[in-house]
C-alpha cells in the first residue's frame, strides 16, 4: 500500500526537495512521564548536555547546550560533537558516565539506532530526516491524541487532521497492533460528525452473514431473520464507519461496499429499495492492499475508492523516539523508572507494538501500587531485553572505505560502485549496513 510520505533515491536530488537536518531527541527525562523534545542539528557542531533545573536549551554560534532536570545526571555530562559526517558522544566529565545501547563508553560513534543514556535521561540521534521547526517541547497530553516527536510521522498527522474535517476516506497502514483503531477515533473526534463512532472488524465477521451484518436485512429475508436490523453501514449514518482488516473483506461484500460509496445508499438483504446514508468510511489493514489487488482477491476499484488519504503507522521499534510521549499518556504522572528498567523498555523489541505497551505499562503500575517502577513489575521478556549488538564502525576499514568515496563523490552511491568495481545494489547493502546516509555528503 502507498504511503503518504516519499523517500528519496539514494542517487537523486531535486531543487523541491524537502531540506534535511540533524535532530537530537530528547524521549525520556530523568526516568519520568515528561513527554519528550526535539531540537534540530541544523548549524550545529557541538552539543553540550547537563543537569538543569529546567527542560531548556541555549545556542551561542554552532554549539548548543541542553539542561535537563536529572538529578542522576551531572551538571556537565556529555557531549556530542559532530565529526565529518558524524557524530561522536564523548564524556564531559560526569560522574557516572554514559551508556550507548547499555554499555558504558568514554567517547563513541553515534548512529541513528543507537540510544544514549546519561543518568535516567535517554537520547537519540537522527541524521538526514525531514525538516521542521528548530525545536519541539512535547508535555503530557490527553491520550487520544496523534502525539509524536518524528518529523516525518507528524507532518502526516498534521495532514491527517486538516482532511479529516472533510468527506474524504482514510485508509490506514501499518502493523498489527500499532494503533490503527486509536488514529480512526482520532479522525472522528477531529470530523465534527454528530454520529457514532462504528468499528467493524472484517475479520471476525460470520461467514455467510458478512453482508447482513454490515447492510443490514429485514425480516424474514432468511433462516433466523426474526427482525428489522438497520446494519452497521446504516449505524454510522452521520458518523464513522471504521472497517478494520479491511483485507480480510470478502469479494460478494466488496462490490456491495463498492456500490454503497459510490452511490451513497445502502439497501438491506431482502428490501425492495435502498436508503440514504451519510458515509464517512476509515478504512485499516496490516496487509498490502496492492498485493491483493495482483493475486485477485481484492477490488482495485474499491481500493481507489477507500484511498483517499493514506498513512502508514511505523511499528513501535521504529518509534522509540516517543516512548517518554507514549509514557506520558499511558502512566500516571508521578510514576518513576529506575534506570534499568527504563533501559529495558527501550531495548525491547515490541513485537506486538503499542498495543503491547499499553498492556505492560497497565500491568507494571498495578504491580508497583505507586512504587517504583523496576524489572521486577516487567515479564522476563522485556526484563531480560538487550539491545542488538552493531559492530563499531570506527574499526571497520570496508566503512572507513566507504566513507572516504562518499566524500569524494558527494554522496553519488553510483561512482562509488564504479570506483570499487562492484554493482550498485551491493553498495547500497553496505550504506545500510553500516547506517551510512549518502544526502549527508552531497555539496
């Protein structure tokens, strides 16, 4: 399925393409639900963090400094400092040191995956990621809102809201469990619609009675169709339909939705005339529509009719710049995580994304009884979590390699095939590997 965003070829610049910046992150302050910031990089060659009595910043030329209210952090502790193109974390002098990925350093290359702790307070580092404004101070907010530090996921959110006081139909991506059905309410709380919020999951629809379901039937227009029943297509008249898994609709069902958008009119099973509904449909599936569309078993008119607006949500791996703003919605605010149990948090995989965080958090502040929250409130799984293991790249020559063709050849991953004798395809396997971003070398 298309997504609302667009990403750049490796080997392609245009005058209107959007500027890319340096971001620092902020996702979790002192062990505490204090939502997160973002400042960008822009201009900037050093980066001084320190313990403040405020969450702040100051700029005096190409250096920045950022307090934070971490008691655990001294009032000097860290730097980054950017070296060609990239950035090394380096101790200023703390008392206890920091930690890349969980493992203690003096000085260390920082990659975008990597999250840097310094007492209870975690960092990360983004390179090449889409601009915005020069900083951002996200503080507990009511849950139910599209919170997010990702320049990227926030311009599609912006975007979301503006189109959902319209008609137009939304259609949701992204992985099982990354809160497709939250980001719908969203759409409908932001519509202004009278009606009722109705979520249908296709899925769990029962064979054979899909379309009784969803358009309704009369009485007598079958075995066991002892009443009038309106269909959940006719509830959400003035309101919002929300067919989540849309993928798993049926292919009868799908021409009868088809007909319903189009004409807006939705005729039980078993009447003789249709009735007027006012539809508004927001639509959601973990699976790739278009592939349905090539194998056959989904309509590509129907597709066209429900894609409207797109956006994909990114599973929680992707997000781990807003677990403080994911924390600060979830937890009660004087909720507190020690540094290990915090560390776990952000080391976890989250297989089953942010509908597994809500339930952890839930389990782990019921445990606590308004303790501290430690390993202990935590299952063995995320207990046990470690971060994966990337070799460091300063000691890797194949890198340092690709480093030095980058800079001679502005970022131009095709010269630099040429220059090594081997296919592009290849070196753009090694760029990822090694997290290389080629936008950062280009004059």
């Amino acid at each position: 399925m298309a997504s609302s965003t667009q990403t750049l070829p490796l080997d392609e610049t245009s005058d209107d393409a959007p500027a890319r910046v340096d971001h620092l992150y902020l996702a979790l302050t002192a062990g505490k639900p204090l939502g997160g910031a973002r400042w960008s990089l822009d201009g900037i060659d050093q980066v001084e963090i320190g313990r403040g009595p405020t969450r702040s910043i100051r700029r005096t030329g190409a250096s920045l400094r950022v307090d934070v209210p971490d008691p655990h952090m001294s009032s000097a502790h860290l730097r980054f400092e950017r070296e060609r193109a990239h950035w090394v974390a380096v101790d200023a002098g703390s008392r206890n040191g920091f930690l890349v990925n969980g493992a203690k350093q003096d000085r260390a290359v920082v990659m975008d995956h990597d999250v840097v702790e310094a007492g209870r307070s975690f960092f990360l580092l983004r390179t090449g990621e889409l601009a915005a404004q020069p900083a951002l101070d996200l503080v507990p907010r009511e849950r139910g809102t599209l919170a997010t530090l990702d320049p990227l996921l926030a311009s599609a959110f912006d975007e979301l809201l503006r189109v959902a006081v319209s008609g137009i139909p939304v259609l949701i991506g992204g992985p099982t469990g990354a809160g497709k059905e939250r980001v719908a309410r969203t759409i409908h709380d932001a519509s202004r619609r009278s009606g009722a919020f109705v979520p249908v999951n296709c899925g769990a629809l029962p064979a054979g009675l899909v379309e009784s379901e969803l358009f309704g039937h009369k009485r007598g227009a079958f075995s066991g169709a002892i009443a009038d029943q309106p269909g959940l297509v006719a509830s959400s008249s003035g309101g919002t339909l929300f067919l989540d898994e849309i993928g798993d609709l049926p292919a009868p069902a799908q021409a009868a939705l088809l007909r319903v958008l189009e004409e807006h009119e939705v005729r039980a099973v078993g009447a003789s005339s249709a009735v007027h509904v006012d539809l508004r449909v927001v639509a959601a599936t973990h699976r790739d529509l278009d592939t349905l569309v090539e194998d056959g078993t989904f309509r590509d008119d129907l597709v066209a009719r429900l894609a409207g607006f797109e956006i994909e949500l990114p599973p929680l791996a992707e997000r781990r710049v807003d677990l403080g703003v994911m924390l600060a919605e979830l937890v009660p605010p004087t909720t507190q995580l020690s540094g290990v149990a915090a560390r776990a948090l952000f080391a976890y995989g989250w297989p089953r994304n942010v509908r597994e965080l809500v339930r952890v958090l839930e389990r782990a502040v019921a445990l606590a009884g308004g303790a501290e929250l430690g390993l202990a409130h935590f299952s063995e799984d995320i207990a046990s979590a470690r971060f994966v293991t990337v070799a460091a790249p300063a000691a890797d020559a194949r890198r340092d390699e690709l480093v030095v063709l980058l800079e001679k050849h502005h970022g131009n991953v095709s010269k630099v095939a040429v220059e090594l004798g081997r296919v592009r395809q290849q070196v753009q396997r090694w760029i990822k590997r090694y997290g290389l971003d080629p936008e950062r070398y280009r004059s």
